[in-house]
C-alpha cells in the first residue's frame, strides 16, 4: 500500500544545507517535548504519530477544526494528521501538485511564468531574472509564497489543508532552539 497524503504543513530551515546529526538531535528534541509521539510503519512507510502536546504547538486559524490523530484503518488515511521527517543527502526541491506562485524577492513581481524546468533542481544551478527589476537570483532565493520549498530536511504534518494551521511560538522557539530561522509551507496532491 501507498499512502498517499493529500495536503500537508512543511517546515524546513531556511538555510539549504543542514546536517543529519543535527536533524536527528533536532528530532530527538520534538519527541521529548510532546511534537512528535510514536513512530509507526506500514509497509515502506514510516512516520510518527503526533505527540501529547501536538495541537498546543500548533495554531488552528478555522473554527473547531476536525483532526484526526489516531492511527486508522488502511482504508481511512486521508483524514489522519501525522508527522514525517525527510532528510535527503544533498538540498531538494520539494512541493506538492499544487500551482506554486513564486515572486522576485527584491521587488515582488510575480514571475511564475518564466521560472526554467525544476524537476533536476540543483543548488544556486538555475538563475532566474526578473523581468521587472532585473535582479538575478537563484530559484531557491524567490519567494515562495509557501507554495513550495528547498533544504536537506523537513517535517511534515500531513493532512493538515493549506492555511488551515501555523505554527505556534512555542513550536517556533523550540525550532529556533536548534537552528535558527524557519519556513514553512504548504503542499497538495
Ligand atoms: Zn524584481
């Protein structure tokens, strides 16, 4: 069985580059403060259930959100909010199907439509110019507009809908605790 998880809340730090100890310390410190709880797998696919403390490190902008955080049956996983890390040896590029909307980071034009083909991304290998200022900068450095984002390591909530949560300051400080500066984003399928 593939799980296929719909949308999801990614954080990854802003820097590309970011080391497997690191990320393992960083891991071993959201499971003790309740983020992340018990690791499960089934079949190839391995995540950890959300921790005790789960939905106070996280902020719901909906009114009573429906979140569902026991493990289900194989048939029922498209409601289910659990936790994924992902480290990868060098920096991705990692989004979901949908539409990013990217912009010149100096001056705010949109330039979706001139971005090069990103399915080999590579770090500082393509440079985008824009087309209204003319500033020169790597796809990496545009602005995203949490649609989309690039590194070596990120935590994902899947099943959490586009805006429909971000993180808390509490989860912001403990992040920032183990390396400063965070993004997040948001992926659909
Ligand atoms: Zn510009």
């Amino acid at each position: 069985m593939t799980v296929q998880n719909r949308y999801g809340l990614v954080f990854h730090p802003q820097e590309l580059y970011f080391l497997q100890a690191d990320a393992e310390s960083l891991i071993a410190g959201l499971k003790k403060a309740g983020f992340m709880g018990e690791a499960f797998s089934i079949d190839n696919y391995q995540a950890n259930l959300a921790g005790e403390n789960f939905l106070k490190m996280l902020t719901f902008l909906g009114c009573s959100p429906q979140i569902e955080l026991t493990l289900p049956d194989r048939e029922n996983w498209h409601n289910f909010c659990h936790i994924q890390t992902q480290y990868f040896p060098q920096p991705v590029y990692y989004r979901g199907m949908n539409r990013t909307r990217c912009a010149c980071s100096q001056c705010g034009v949109r330039i979706t439509d001139t971005l090069p083909d990103l399915s080999q991304w590579q770090a500082d290998q393509q440079i985008v110019q824009c087309p209204k200022c003319q500033e020169k900068q790597p796809v990496e450095q545009l602005n995203w507009r949490q649609g989309a984002g690039f590194g070596q390591f990120f935590i994902s909530v899947h099943n959490i809908y586009p805006n429909e949560a971000v993180p808390s300051d509490p989860l912001l400080n403990l992040l920032n605790s183990y390396y400063q500066s965070w993004n997040y984003f948001y992926y659909e399928r």
